[in-house]
C-alpha cells in the first residue's frame, strides 16, 4: 500500500491541521478511503508525533455490506494501531 504521509506532512505544514499531541477519533467503516486515513494517521503518529492521540473505532454503515470476517479483519487492523 502507498504511503500518504509525504503528502500529509506537507499540507500539515502549509495548513497546520495537526498540532502536537492533538487527540483524534477516527470513525472506520471498512471502506478503502478510512482504512487509508487510518493508516496514514498511525504512521503519522509513529514517526512524526508519538504522543499523538489516535483513537479509531469501527462504525456500521448499513449501505456498506461487509461479513462478519471483514468486520473481525478490521477491527483487528485498528487495534493494533
């Protein structure tokens, strides 16, 4: 999976949208756009910011028809965050 953290840490620069030791809930549908920014976020976290906040918790959307293995794969991608 490509990495948007060079274009995150550029915006971030230009608009300021992180601030240090920020607190963020990220809602997780399970739908590619989410688990990107999830993603992005946690390897934000892991080599810009440590103390960055970063709660993710899963939310059912009942337009998004996903199997109860899905939903168990994401859940466990968002724990290990």
């Amino acid at each position: 999976m490509a990495s948007f953290l060079p274009d995150v840490i550029k915006l971030n620069r230009r608009y300021k949208l992180l601030e240090k030791r920020q607190r963020i809930i990220l809602a997780v549908s399970g739908g590619v756009d989410s688990l990107a920014i999830a993603r992005t976020l946690w390897e934000y976290r892991k080599t810009i910011d440590p103390e960055l906040g970063l709660q993710a918790v899963y939310v059912k959307i009942d337009q998004i028809s996903l199997t109860e293995v899905e939903i168990e794969r994401i859940r466990d991608f968002l724990s290990g965050m």
